[in-house]
C-alpha cells in the first residue's frame, strides 16, 4: 500500500486541504499563523529519527542525529515562540 | 496490536490533529488552542516514530533531541517580542537544514530512481530554505544590511546557478554512487538560497519569510517521499499549501503582488538604467 501512487494521492488531498484551511486571515494573526505553521515543518524530526537510530551507516547516522538536533530546534522552538505571541495578544486586547 | 499498526495508527491521529490546529491557528479566538492541539500532534508523531523497528541505538537520537530542544526553549525564551520574526526566521532555516541532512542520509547504493529524485528535491528545497532564511534573520535584525543587494550581471549568475543545480540534480540521479554531484547540488542550493533573498528590501522580509516557510513544508514533504514516510507528506504538505495561501493574503495587505515582492530588486535595478 505504500507504493509511489499512494503518496502522491496523500499528497495531492492535503495540497488541497492546505490550500483550503487558509482564508480571511485577520492581519494580526499573519506572523502567529507562519511561526505556528514552521513549528509543523519540525516533522522532519520523524523521519530523522529512524535514520539516527540506524546501527549503521555511520555517516547517516551522524547526519540523522544533526537532523534531530535541527528539527527539534524547529518543533520546540517554533511551538513555543508562537505560544508567546498569542498569549501576548490576549493580554494587550483584554 | 503490532508496533507496525501503532506507528501508522500514531500518524493518522498526528496528522488529524495537525489539521485541526491549523485551522484554529486562522481565528483569533481559537489561536493559541490550536497551536497546543498542533503541538500535541507533534508530540504523539515523535513518541510512536520512537517505536520504529529499525531503531537499534539511541544515544544518538537522544544527544540530538536534548541539545535541538534545549537551543529551541532557550532561544524562544530569551528572545525580544519585537524580534519574533527574525526568530521564526532562524528556526525555519534550521527546518529546512533538517529536510537537507534527511534526504541526504536516506541515499544508499540502492535507492531507486524516483528516490533519487525526492532526495535531490528534499536537498534542493531544504538547502534554498536554510541560506535564504539566514540571510532574511540577517536582514531583519541588521546582522547584514537590510536594503536590497544588486549588482550588475546578477541575472546571469542567477541563471547560472540555477542551470548548475538541474545539470548537477541530473547527473546526480545518473551517478548515485558518485558523491561529487551530490556535493555540487547541496552546494548550489545553498548558493541559491543567498541568491534568491539579498536582491529583496528588508521590508518585505515577512513576506519573503512566509514564502521560506512554506518551502521548508514542501523540503518535508520531499523528504517524506524519499524515506517512504507519509506523516512528513501530510505535514509537509499542509504548510507547503498553507504558506503559499498566507503568503499570498500578506501580499495583498502590502497591496503588493507576490512577483511585485520577490523580483522588487531586479526591477529596481532596470529602473536605475532606465
């Protein structure tokens, strides 16, 4: 079932769906809206986690454990400075 | 149950959430709820990802996830509210620094074409989105200056450049077993990256931002597809979709067009002779 054609269709349904989500963002949500979606990009810690877990390689190995180092820069970075700006802009508006 | 159904039963459910929080994300009211409903969604991928039969070591992935979450927490602790962009600069660029090394470490002698092609877009996409958001973090917080980069023949290096990246992707695919070409992709895609960005103001860094956002979704997405992984497909995809619809909403809050933004450098320039 995890042939080539069946990601593609994976892919071409949330391309769409993607497309969809987003519309009639207020202006002060822009910024919260791209950092929130960065943090999501941080998937790739999945994939570099099995590459990093690998007996070997080496090589890969190295490279899969700076993915996970990068990637979760990304995740928990990203979810946490989004996290800050909306509890910011509750404060200033209540 | 097996682990097999677990993990696949683990992503379902992360991508469901994913979704869900992005579509809160757009609403004031609902914002920060969705971000901790993505959030949970990330948390459930990571943990049942850890389960994968294929892991036989973990000192190296946890070296990686303790040092990449405590410079996460930090940095997004300590950083100035007014510096928040430039920050969501940086750790996108750290993003499509890890679809880079992904694809790159997904290569072995006997990867198939269509492999091969996913891991030179993952390496391209990811590459583009590391330099381009670092020179954009080095715009905005005046690191670099913030006015537009030109020089004369720039469009023919561009030209180059990107001629290099497709001969070298292509030969590339040709040649798996040689690492040069792999090299020269990773190298150009780098350059590219700088390339694409210094010709734009700091002023429309946002937007130039959001634009690198999105390709480090679809670096995800590409890097899904060469280490057959449909989570980072679904993931990558929705911020592939998403950031180029935010995008485009922010552009026209600048009551700018997206070409109007992303060649502003180049026209300038034909102004000046003009």
């Amino acid at each position: 079932m995890n042939g080539a054609e069946f990601l593609l269709f994976i892919l071409m349904l949330s391309v769409f769906l993607g497309f969809e989500l987003i519309n009639k963002v207020p202006a002060t949500l822009h910024t919260p809206l791209m950092s929130g979606a960065n943090a999501i990009s941080g998937i790739t810690v999945v994939g570099a986690v099995a590459l990093a877990g690998a007996g070997d390689p080496t090589t890969s190995k190295i490279l899969g454990a700076a993915a996970v180092g990068l990637a979760m820069i990304n995740v928990v970075g990203g979810y946490m400075v989004t996290d800050r700006m909306l509890g910011f802009f509750k404060k200033k508006e209540g | 149950m097996d682990t097999a159904s677990i993990i696949a039963f683990g992503y379902v459910i992360a991508s469901g959430l994913f979704i869900f929080g992005l579509k809160l994300l757009g609403s004031p009211a609902t914002a920060r709820k969705g971000n901790m409903i993505s959030a949970v969604g990330m948390l459930i991928a990571v943990c049942v990802a850890l389960l994968d039969q294929g892991i036989v070591d973990y000192t190296w992935i946890a070296g990686g996830m303790i040092a990449g979450g405590l410079i996460g927490a930090i940095a997004a602790r300590v950083v100035a509210m007014t510096s928040m962009p430039e920050m969501v600069a940086l750790f996108n660029g750290f993003g499509g620094a890890a679809s880079l090394l992904v694809g790159w470490a997904a290569l072995t002698p006997d990867s198939s074409t269509f492999t091969l092609i996913t891991i030179v877009l993952s390496i391209l996409i990811g590459g583009v989105t590391l330099t381009g958001s670092l020179v954009a973090y080095g715009k905005l917080s005046e690191v670099l200056g913030s006015g537009a980069v030109n020089f004369s023949g720039q469009q023919i290096v561009n030209s180059l450049v990107i001629l290099g990246v497709v001969a070298g992707a292509v030969l590339f695919c040709m040649n798996p077993a040689d690492p040069t070409f792999l090299y020269v992709v990773i190298g150009l895609a780098l350059l590219f990256g700088v390339m694409a960005v210094i010709p734009i103001g700091g002023a429309d860094m946002p937007v130039v931002i959001s634009l690198l956002n999105s390709y480090s979704g679809l670096a995800a997405c590409a890097a899904g597809f060469a280490i057959n992984n449909n989570v980072l497909i679904v993931a990558g995809s929705l911020v592939g979709a998403s950031g180029i619809i935010l995008t485009q909403i922010m552009c026209k809050a600048m009551n700018r067009s997206l070409s109007n933004v992303l060649f502003s450098g180049f026209a300038s320039v034909s102004n000046e002779v003009t």
